[in-house]
C-alpha cells in the first residue's frame, strides 16, 4: 500500500511539470481565445465589453470574411489531393521500383520542406514573375507573350498558390508513405505476382490497404498544415491581394485584428478551430477501416 | 528601534548626496528630470535609423535624460507585444497608413496623450517655441488632431511632397510635356502608347491614398475634401467626387497591365522598375524613391522627375499632397513630461539636422536652404504653383470588413485587371461610407 502511494506520488511529480506547462501555454490561452470571441475589444484597449454572439452573427454576413473561407477550403482540398496523389505514387515508385539515382531523387523531392516558406515565396515569385519570369519564358518558346501571363493576377493568383503549397508538401508526405511503404513484406508482393497480378493491381490491392493507418493520420495533418502554410503563403507571396483575391481566413484574422477589432479576430479563430477539428473528425470517420495486419 | 533612525538617516544622506550627484550633469532647467530614462520607439525607415542614436544622443548630453532606442524595421512586432501586456515606451515614431495599422487603433482607442502644449514648450537648447518652428498647417490637419476638438495628439515628423514620379530624360527625348490637364495627359497616354509605353503604374494600392487626397482636393478644393473624409451624406454621388472616380476609372485602362500581379508587398519594387525601364511614364510615390530605387538599374539617360497632379480642368488648381509621419506619446507612458520634452527637442536646430543629413525633411521653417541634391527639386514643388493638399480620413470605430484602403484604394487592382466595374467600385464605397459616418468618432 505505502509503495503504491511512493509510487504514485512519483508518477505525479514526473508528468505535472509537463501537464502544468501544457495546462498554461497551450488549454488557457485556447479557452482564452474562446473567451474573448464574446467580446469586443481593440488588441491594445484595456476595456473589454460583452457582446454575446454577436461577433459570429456579424461573421456569417461578412462578405470578406466568407470569400477567404472559399478560398481557405478550396486550398485545402485541392492541394491535399493533389500532394496525396504524388506523394503516394512517388512513394511507391521510390520504394518498390529499382531506379538508378533512388537516393538523389528522394534527397530532391524532400529538400522543399527543408527550406523556409520565405524563401520558396522569393523562388516562385521569380518563377511566376510577368515579364522574364521562368514559367512565362518557358511558354514564350510556344506562343506570343507579348500579353504575359499574370501568375499572381485576380484570375490565376490561386491557382499560383496551390503550385507552390504542392510543391512544398509533397516530400514531407512521401517520407511519411515512404516509411511505412518499406514495412509491408516483400513476400506479399511475390505471391501477388506469381498470382498474375500487374504492378497497377499490386499498389491497389495490396500497399494501399496495408499503409492505410498511415494515410489516415496524413489527412489530419493534411487539414490542419495547409490552413496554417496557407496564411504563410499568403502573407509572403501576395499579401492577400489582388484586390483581397487570395485572402484565408488566418490572414483575415490576421487583418482583422490589425483593424482593431480583436473580438471579431478572435471569433474568427473558433471558427477555424471548430472547422479545422470538424473536418479532421468527419474525414476521419469516414476513413475508418477495419485494419489489416501483415 | 535606535538601528532603524541610524539606518533611515544614512538612506536619506545617500539620496540627497545621489541627487546632488546627477544634478551637477544636468542644468538646472532639466534638473526635475534627473536620473529619468525614456524609452523611444522609432520605426527603422529608408532613412536609416543611425539619425535616431545620434538624436537620442544629443538629447542625453543637453537634458542629461537618458534615452533607451528600440529601432526595427517591423516595430509593430517588436513593441506590440508588451504593450498588449500594459507596458508602453514613453515615445513612438510610427506612421499612420502601415499595413499593421498600430498607430490607427491608438487612435481608434483614445490612448494617445494630448500634447497640445507641447507646442507652447521652448524647444530645448533654444529660445524659440516649437510651434514658431513648425511649418504653417502641419499641426492643423486631421493626421495631428484626429478628432477635430482643436487639440493635438500626434506630432508632425519628416515630410515628403507626394505626386507622380517620372523619367525626365524620356520625355526629353521623345519631346513630350508634362500635362497639365488629365485632358493633356489622356493624350500623352495614347502617343506613348503608340511607342508601346504605358502611362501609368503604382507600386500598391496603398499609395493611392495620397494620389485621391490630391485629386480630390484638386476636383473640388478643401471644403469637398473636407465633407469626404468625414463621409457627408450623399458626397459620392456629387460632380466632384464622379469626377475623381472617373479620373481613376480611365487612368486604371492607361495603367501597364502587369502592375497588379506585382502591386503587392513583395514584388511592388517591379512596378517601380516599370518606371526605371521606361515601360510605364507615371507612377505615384513620394521622395523616397530616389533612395529606394538606388541600387536598381535604369534605362539610359534616366532622371528622377516629379509633377504635381494635373489639373481637373484647364486653369485648375494643381496639387500635391504631402505626406508626414507622426511621433506620439502613448496615454499609459510612465514618463509623459520627459517624452514631451523629447518631442519638443525634435524640432531643434540640432535634431533638424541629423535628420537631414540622412535624408529626413523636419517640418521645420527655413529647411528649405539646408536639402541637398534630388530633395532640392522635389521640396521646391509648392514653390513652382503646386498647391499643399494635407489631411485624410477621418477615424471612426473599427467596423468588422470595412477598412479605408479596402473600400477606397485596393479595387484600383480589380479596376485595372478588369474584373470589376467603376460602378461596383463606387457601390462599394458609397455603402462603407455610411458605415463610415454611423461610427466617426
């Protein structure tokens, strides 16, 4: 008895200074930001009034405010397809097919996650610029750019956004596949082949299935990364602009916040919060398999 | 008992000894402020923030008040964390028109210090007043005295005539006028055009601001002005303002058409190059230009030119609006006398010219004689008929999704790309305007 309660007693002492920690920097600043959604206040006003719901009646009628949520939701669908189909295709290829140079391209693709989301807005900024920028010098070799091709204007400037958000992420996800890839049995794959089964019908049959928990997690990770790389993209590529074109809800919070109304922002953070935890438990559900062991 | 009289005796011989010592460093006007250190907060702008430590300085050896110098180039990151936590420097060097907008909600939020009497103060070291050195207007407008109570709050710091910015060697060469009309300068659009030369360009939005202060002041003088930076009923749908509309309207079809994919804060420098290339005549901006663009390469024969607005009709008055930054003391400093006096010595003989000598134009009388190379043609540009156009829009409490560059200046880049009307445009802002005057302060 007076050995468990030791027992105990040491347990505790062990987890409570990471509890306390995580009680204070990560649950009280969350709830706070729940708190303060209630309430209208500048960022720097010592005052604070209770407005109730106030902030999400004004929300759902904001015009601005729901363009940047369309915006925030078709990045977050079409470049998670997008990455999870490359990643998983180079995955496998990487993984299952003998090529010369595998290590090489498994240094290249991973190297854009390496590098600072700065620095890959500087990169495509020079890729995407009008006049002498590379992809427009590319095109020009085919057809008369003397009208260029405005990557970052009102019509494509999403569409630039995604380029780059996929062309950062794909390594990191296909390390990830990569890794549970080289753990399903090769005997799996011998028996499959000498049963007439093609390397298309192999990667659908049998790698799919059995990474499958992996894929799952990455779709969580997928959800909640491209809201937040997507702020930083924005605010390092475009500002948000043309004319509030490729806007996100985190960097209208963002703005939103800076216009003095710390309340409103802080409304828009429950909601990406409800959204994000949402979407994560509804695509989580509706992934769910019974899992399969090897 | 008897240890505790000892003890409180030697600690009161040690303060008078300690405030004998610091007072022999500080003359005897300055001696109230003895052992105080201030804490000035200055945003790190092209001009470098080298004026500021040898300002601060100065100020130290005459006053003997110490000064603490935070300089960045992003000093809302830096200081706008500990104010949120209550802890403010005794002084701020910062702009209104920032992206982050940390000066506005100072001002949104009635916690800036009235300094009105600051400009009754004797400018330290000197004999004179401060508001006998002040320039004429500066402490008169809406971006000293946001809520028009004839009080100031901000004090007017380093000015810069804005207007349009162009290649003087091209137009030499190929032998066209500045326009003086938007009449005269429609037709220059089409000739260039013609050599495949855009009229106009802008490095953001966000330098359409100074531009509509202009040109509103030149469509329909200072009482218009007046009524529409404080949002009067019905100003939009007036002449004036349909004229000023419009203005922008045609100007945004003679714009190089690659300016908006560009006219953000990361590439905005291109649309400034647009300039140096020769690929587009005009281009918004103030002084600062000149030392922004230096590094960058030019087309040949290049050299800086810059015009007033042309007028809205023939005879019109031209204008030029000149922009200022504010230095501000906020309401929960610790030390407000001693920040006052800072701000007063800012106006000094001795300030003036550190600030100059890195480019920095004090709104101070007689600075005229003291500029140097480019900044001489471009300060003398009210001296060459242009008029001063001063002031913007009146604050108001925030509104969630209504912001004055939004509504009035960002659709310029929708206008130009074509994918929205100047009816839209209009709409838009006709709409925020009544926002606008339900919630001025």
């Amino acid at each position: 008895m007076k050995r468990s309660r030791g027992r105990s007693a040491f347990l505790f002492s062990c987890i409570a200074p990471a509890v306390i920690l995580f009680f204070i920097f990560m649950i009280l600043p969350t709830l706070n930001v729940f708190r303060m959604s209630l309430f209208e206040k500048g960022a720097y006003t010592p005052t604070e009034t209770f407005v109730g719901l106030k902030n999400f009646r004004t929300l759902l009628a904001d015009a601005n405010f729901i363009r940047s949520m369309q915006n925030t939701i078709l990045l977050i669908v079409v470049v998670t397809i997008i990455t999870f189909a490359f990643a998983l295709v180079f995955a496998a290829i990487l993984t299952r097919e003998k090529i010369k140079g595998q290590n090489f391209f498994r240094i290249v693709f991973y190297i854009p996650n390496i590098l600072s989301v700065v620095v890959i807005s500087g990169i495509f900024s020079a890729v995407y610029k009008p006049e002498n920028g590379m992809l427009n010098s590319i095109i020009g070799l085919f057809r008369d750019m003397s009208d260029p091709i405005l990557w970052k204007g009102e019509k494509l400037v999403m569409v630039s956004l995604i380029i780059a958000m996929v062309w950062q992420a794909i390594g990191y996800y296909m390390v990830m596949y990569m890794a549970s890839m080289s753990g399903v049995p090769q005997s799996l794959y011998e028996s499959a082949s000498l049963d007439g089964a093609g390397r298309i019908a192999q990667f659908f049959q049998i790698t799919i299935p059995l990474v499958w928990t992996n894929i799952r997690t990455t779709l969580t990770f997928f959800i909640i990364s491209t809201i937040n790389m997507a702020f930083l993209f924005v605010k390092a590529m475009t500002s948000g602009g043309p004319n509030h074109a490729s806007e996100v809800t985190l960097s209208y919070m963002y703005s939103q916040k800076d216009a003095g109304l710390y309340g409103y922002s802080m409304a828009i953070g429950v909601i990406i919060f409800l959204f994000s935890f949402a979407l994560s438990a509804l695509v989580n559900k509706v992934t769910e398999r019974e899992p399969l062991e090897f | 008992m008897k240890m505790k009289k000892i003890m409180s005796a030697a600690l009161a011989a040690c303060m008078v000894v300690g405030s004998c010592g610091t007072a022999v460093f500080a003359e005897d006007a300055y001696a109230d402020y003895a052992g105080t250190t201030i804490s000035v907060a200055a945003i790190e702008t092209a001009y470098g923030s080298e004026m500021w430590t040898q300002v601060c300085e100065e100020f130290t050896a005459l006053t003997g008040i110490e000064v603490d110098l935070i300089t960045d180039k992003n000093l809302e990151d830096v200081i706008g964390p500990s104010m949120q936590g209550g802890e403010y420097p005794d002084v701020i060097h910062l702009a209104t028109g920032r992206e982050a907008a940390l000066t506005e909600q100072f001002i949104k939020g009635n916690l800036i210090a009235d300094i009105t009497d600051v400009l009754s103060m004797t400018v330290p070291g000197e004999e004179a007043a401060v508001s006998d050195k002040i320039a004429g207007g500066f402490t008169e407008t809406s971006l000293t005295n946001p809520y028009g109570d004839g009080k100031t709050y901000l004090a007017p710091m380093f000015y810069s005539p804005c207007g349009l910015f162009y290649n003087k060697g091209l137009l030499e060469e190929k032998g066209w006028e500045i326009p003086a009309t938007w009449d005269e300068m429609w037709e220059l659009g089409d000739k260039a055009l013609e050599e495949g030369i855009y009229l106009f360009t802008y490095p953001t939005t966000g330098y359409f601001d100074a531009f509509f202060y202009a040109l509103m002041y030149s469509a329909g003088g200072a009482e218009f002005f007046d009524k529409a930076t404080h949002y009067e009923e019905g100003i939009w749908e007036t002449e004036e303002a349909k004229t000023c509309f419009d203005i922008v309207a045609k100007l945004a079809s003679y714009t190089n058409p690659i300016t908006p994919a560009q006219a953000n804060d990361q590439d905005f420098t291109q649309n400034q190059q647009l300039v140096l290339d020769n690929k587009a005549i005009f281009m918004p901006n103030g002084t600062w230009i000149v030392g922004e663009m230096a590094e960058a390469p030019r087309a040949d024969g290049f050299e800086w030119g810059m015009t007033a607005l042309p007028a809205v009709a023939d005879g019109g008055d031209r204008y030029s609006y000149t922009w200022f930054e504010q230095a501000w003391i906020p309401a929960g400093a610790e030390n407000v006398d001693a920040a006052k006096l800072f701000l007063a010595f800012l106006y000094s003989d001795t300030a003036c010219e550190i600030f100059v000598g890195s480019g920095a134009v004090q709104p101070v009388l007689g600075i005229a004689d003291k500029l140097e190379g480019d900044n001489v043609m471009f300060y003398s540009i009210y001296d060459d008929g242009a008029k001063a156009a001063m002031g913007n829009f009146a604050a108001f409490e925030a509104i969630p999704g209504v912001e004055i560059r939004p509504v009035f200046f960002d659709p310029v880049n929708s206008l130009v790309s074509g994918d929205m009307t100047e009816d839209d445009w209009t709409a838009g802002i006709i709409s925020a305007s009544d926002q606008m005057r339900e919630n001025l302060k």
